[in-house]
C-alpha cells in the first residue's frame, strides 16, 4: 500500500479492514508520505497493520524518492528493476 496522505473516514473502519486483513493472512506493507505521517493519519496506518503485528509503516523521508523508501522496507518483493 502507498499512502499519499490523504487518510479519511472513522479509524473503526481501519481497524476492522486490519482485522481483516490479518485473519485473511494478508500481510500489510505500507510505504507512508505526507499527511498520513500526522498523529490521525499515522493512527489509521497502524491501525491497518494491527500495530505492527501484521506488517508494517515504512516512512519516505522528505526529499527521498520512493524507490528508497521501499527498498529502506527490506522487502525485495516490491523491488522493480
């Protein structure tokens, strides 16, 4: 998942789609720009990840490209060449 920061909606919702997501064995990588990384938009991305029991936030630092941030996740899997 790549956030652009524009994170809406009750944080129930997160929480039940991470939920979700964790009893369907969906494992939740999240590579995180922009408003997402303010205390709301953070609150609902760790929502999705069920606190980092089910994958995980990686933050794209300003002025880094995302081709870094997702390599920065240890997660070859999401490399493209």
């Amino acid at each position: 998942m790549l956030s652009d920061g524009r994170l809406g909606g009750p944080i129930e919702s997160y929480l039940e789609w991470g939920a979700q997501f964790q009893s369907e064995g969906i494992r939740v990588g999240i590579v995180a720009t922009g408003d997402s990384l303010d205390p709301d938009g953070r609150a609902r991305l760790d929502a999705l990840t069920a606190a980092g029991a089910n994958g995980g936030v990686v933050v794209a630092a300003a002025g880094e490209g995302l081709g870094a941030a997702f390599r920065t996740a240890g997660s070859p899997e999401w490399w493209i060449d």
